[in-house]
C-alpha cells in the first residue's frame, strides 16, 4: 500500500476495533499527523488514563508504552516497534538504584519517566520535564534522589531548596548539545528567541530565553509575539510548532537533534500493529501496582488542566 492507502486502512482498523494512537511530540510528522493525541509525557500519560477506547497504539518508546498499561491495564497497549528503546532509560537499573537508595535512606526516590516499569517501582514518585519542579517541591523530604537525567536534575536543584542528588544518567540527543550550538544558531537566526528542553547540558540552559517541556515550547511559541525562534530540542518537535504557529519560523539549534528510536514507529508498522494487535506491551502485576503508585502520585500533584 502507499503512503494513502496506509492512512485509509489505519482509520479503518481504529474504527473497527475501538483503537487510538497517542503520538509524542518527537515522532514522525507523518504519524503526528493521523494521531488522535500529540503530546508529552505527561498529556499522553494522563490520555491513557482517560480516553475511552479498547486499545492504544503508542508511537513513542518503550518506558511511554508501559506507563499507559500501567495506568490502564484493562486496555491493550501496542507498539508498533517492539526495539523502539531509550538509551536513557537503560542508564537506571533496579540493583543499582537499590545501592544508591541506601547511600541516601532519608531521600525521596523522584523517577523521571522516562525510566522502565521496574525502575519506576521502586521510586516513590515519577515526574515529567513539565511538573518536575511542581513534584520535587511537594515532597516533605529535605534531600532527593533524582533519577535518571542529571540535567533535568540539576535544573530542579536551582528551583528548589532541598538537596538533589543526581544519577549520572542523560538523554543522548539532548546532552549532544552544546554551547557552541547555541551560539552559532544565534549568530546565524539573530533575531531567534532560544527555547530548550531542561534536558540540556547546565552550560546550554544558561543560554535561553525560555525553559520548557515539549509542550510548553509549543504553548510559549504560539502565545509569544516574537516570530523566530531555535528550538533546543528533537528535531520533529517543529513539525507541531509549524502546524500551531503556521507564521512563525521554527530553527534547530543543531542538525544533529534527532532521536532513531522515536523515529520507529511509521505508518506501516501502525498499520501492521492494528492487523495483528501485536507486539502487546505488559507489565508483571507486582511491578505494575507499585511503579501505579508512583505514577498516580504524580498526577495527584499536578492535575489536569
């Protein structure tokens, strides 16, 4: 089937089997463009807690597909490619979280989801780059061990007056970018207002106009009365901005901001998901009652909208 024909018969299967995509903001445009939901970790995490449907396709990784079953197991979670990883993510594991845990017993084990099921269990609370700040100042724990992204870490530690401790973990894309990015894209878009992830390197978010998860990005860039704008994030995020703010230029701070693994979930392997309804993402039961307590938790803090 061409590219069409693929969207045609993708609608088709959602119709006949009570299904939804929900699609990150780094996916490709292509697929961004027949979900029924684009978003960040956080909309889609609370998407799959309420929209009402019998299965969910998730373009995305492999931690977001299990956080939807987590949160909703009565519904069948697909991924359209099951090797659709995070190198994040597998920077964290259970036995050395365990050891780090019992350096600091009086610290509050703070989860960034982009983490696995298991790690998420043995956390207390996860958070996404948009209510990290909201979550690690909830806490009534003076010290934090935060987990597995360092620099969103230690973005959180300038907004707060508890002590982080930081896992040396980071997301390649976004640790790739450096200072020298920023400035040659300012002397390049000089007119730009710089707008980053909290993602990146401490040195980088010292450079910015604006810190923001994907979705405040798009929300900033679309209310700002500035027409230009770098974008310190994946690459695909400006397929949404461009569709939002269709008269504003969006530039990426480097050529090199693009994520392989979130690019794996196309049109064909939506499709072939929806005909076979596999590969199905589930999550052992124990793992999946502690790590909702974690995830639950996080939305307790920060409602929806």
């Amino acid at each position: 089937m061409n590219a069409e024909e693929t969207v045609l018969r993708i609608a088709e299967l959602k119709s006949e089997k009570n299904a939804i995509i929900l699609a990150h903001n780094y996916a490709r445009p292509e697929v961004q463009d027949i979900a029924d939901i684009v978003g960040d970790s956080l909309a889609l995490s609370q998407a799959a807690v309420d929209v009402d449907c019998g299965i969910i396709v998730f373009a995305g990784v492999h931690f977001m597909a299990e956080s939807a079953y987590i949160l909703s197991p009565q519904k069948k979670v697909l991924m359209p490619d099951a090797d659709a990883g995070c190198p994040m993510a597998d920077m964290v594991t259970v036995d050395a979280l365990r050891v780090e845990k019992k350096k600091y017993p009086n610290a509050a084990v703070v989860c960034y989801v982009n983490s696995s099921a298991a790690v998420k269990a043995e956390s207390d609370i996860c958070c996404t780059s948009a209510n990290a700040k909201e979550v690690v100042n909830s806490l009534p724990n003076d010290e934090i061990l935060f987990i597995p992204d360092k620099n969103l870490g230690h973005y959180i530690s300038r907004h707060t007056d508890k002590t982080v401790h930081l896992w040396n973990g980071f997301c390649p894309v976004h640790q790739q970018i450096t200072k020298q990015d920023v400035l040659d894209a300012k002397d390049a878009h000089p007119n730009a207002i710089f707008l980053a992830h909290p993602e990146c390197r401490p040195e980088v978010l010292d450079l910015v106009d604006g810190i923001y998860s994907t979705a405040g990005i798009i929300k900033y860039a679309a209310a700002s009365p500035e027409k230009e704008f770098i974008i310190g994030t994946e690459q695909a995020m400006i397929h949404k901005l461009k569709k939002d703010s269709p008269d504003k230029l969006f530039y990426p701070v480097s050529k090199y901001t693009y994520c392989s693994n979130m690019k794996m979930a196309t049109l064909p392997s939506i499709s072939r998901a929806l005909e076979t309804e596999q590969p199905a993402v589930t999550v052992p039961e124990d793992i999946r009652v502690r790590a909702k307590k974690a995830l639950d938790r996080m939305l307790e803090v920060v409602p929806k909208k």
